[in-house]
C-alpha cells in the first residue's frame, strides 16, 4: 500500500486491489469508464470540446452515476472496468445542467484545466447561448445585473438574492434574434457564470426559458415532475477562447438540436 503523496518515479507501477475499487464504487467514488457515444467538437492534446445533449449530466452526481460526459470520457481516455487507469484524466472547465444541451470544455490535464480557469477569471474564454422564452419580449436587447443566490423557499432553485443576505454578482446580457407568436429567441452572454444564472435571470424578467419546470411562470418547485424536465429551451452553441498552450485564439459552435424551437 501506499498514499496519494507518495513520489512516484518514472517506470513504478501502481496496481489498484479488487476490493479497493468495489469499495470506491460502493462510495460512489470512482468514476466507471463506460463506452458511450461523444459528440466531439474540437479534440488535441490539451483538451476537448463535446456537444453535450439535453438530458446528460456532465459528471456522476445522485443516482446518475454511469451516463455522464465523465463516464464516456474516462473510457475514451483508456480506462475500462477492473483497470481504472487512463491515458489522460478529465478535467471539464465548466457546467452544463442536465437539461441544458450544447458545448463542454474538458482539459485532458490538471495543469490545462488551471490555465482555463485563469482564462475564465482573465475574461479570455467566452461562451454563448440561445434560449427560447415564454411571451414576446418587447425590448430589442437589454442587460439582467442581479445577485444570485439560494432561493429560501426552495433549496435546489436559485433566485435573486441581495448580495447582503449571501447573494452573489451575475450579469446576463440579451439580444432578440427572433419573434414567434408567443415565444423569442434570445442571444445571451455573460459575464459571470452561477448555477441556473440564464435561467432565473431570465424568469426575473417574466420570461423563463421554454420547457423549465423549476422556473416557470407558475411555480411548480416542490410539487410532483418539477424537477423532471430533461430539456429545456436552452443551448450553448458557442465558445470562444485563447488556447492556453498553442497562444492562438479558438472560436467553435454547434446548433442548436433538432426540434429545439418546439420545446414547450
């Protein structure tokens, strides 16, 4: 046996015991390699840029432990069951919640996912979206600075919060691209990245995404198949960044998915 600090040199070995591994899966501490299919938009040998579908969380969380973007990716990087050790380990750069589709950032190495991360807080890796709300929107495009928090009714949900009762700084900026009956099509950028960010921003302004449950006009958030929308509305279709080991600028997109206007 020996610990994770242990030095290692070039040529040791290291050997992982069966019964180790079964107590790290019964800990849902090991991420399982499974081969699942990856929709790769960009791949070298620092990183990787996937199109997330709606309805796939991006790492094992709950009772979702063997479908993730991690799952597959541990697999592409070589490992498999009963031999845990890949060829590169991955590091995503940011999030996607699980009903939300489009673009995913992964380093391949802990010192690459250190330089996203300085790119992310240099303003230096920017990402987009597109999002189907409810109503029209009347204004051409506009600006949502409000702090966010945990929603005191709710503890999943977020809501705006002020910054003195723990709420956080997030600006969403939006841009109509398209008007339709009783829905528009919004171009958003941020500034800041909090969870559910586009999402509650957006419901603040009476206009939350199509298909969002949680954050509805009419609550639902405690009730029965609140939490079960798989997809909704909303796309990261583009992402933008100086690669952190090449010094050349990157600017990748996927559209959105088939029937992502129709989503209700």
């Amino acid at each position: 046996e020996t610990r994770t600090d242990t030095r290692l040199a070039a040529g040791d070995r290291l050997l992982v015991s069966a019964s180790l591994e079964a107590r790290l899966v019964a800990e849902n501490r090991l991420t399982p390699p499974v081969d699942l299919p990856l929709a790769i938009v960009h791949e070298d040998a620092e990183l990787i840029v996937l199109d997330k579908p709606a309805g796939t969380h991006v790492h094992p969380v709950g009772k979702y432990r063997d479908a993730t973007l991690l799952n597959g990716l541990v697999w592409r990087a070589g490992a498999r069951p009963g031999h845990p050790w890949g060829a590169w380990r991955p590091h995503p750069a940011h999030r996607l919640e699980r009903p939300v589709s489009g673009l995913v950032l992964v380093a391949r190495t802990a010192a690459i996912s250190a330089a996203l991360n300085q790119l992310q807080l240099s303003d230096l890796l920017a990402r987009r979206y597109l999002a189907w709300v409810d109503g029209r929107v009347g204004a051409d495009r506009g600006t949502v600075s409000q702090p966010l928090g945990k929603d005191p009714a709710f503890e999943y949900r977020r809501a705006v919060v002020p910054v003195a009762n723990g709420g956080q700084h997030a600006v969403t900026h939006w841009t109509v691209r398209e008007r339709r009956d009783d829905r528009t099509l919004l171009e958003l950028d941020l500034d800041t990245g909090r969870t559910h960010q586009i999402r509650v921003h957006l419901a603040s302004l009476g206009h939350p995404v199509c298909g969002d449950l949680l954050y509805a006009r009419t609550p639902v958030a405690g009730q029965p198949g609140a939490l079960s929308a798989t997809r909704i509305a909303l796309h990261s279709w583009q992402v933008s960044f100086v690669h952190p080991s090449r010094d050349r600028r990157v600017e990748l997109s996927a559209p959105p998915p088939a029937g992502f206007d129709a989503i209700a």
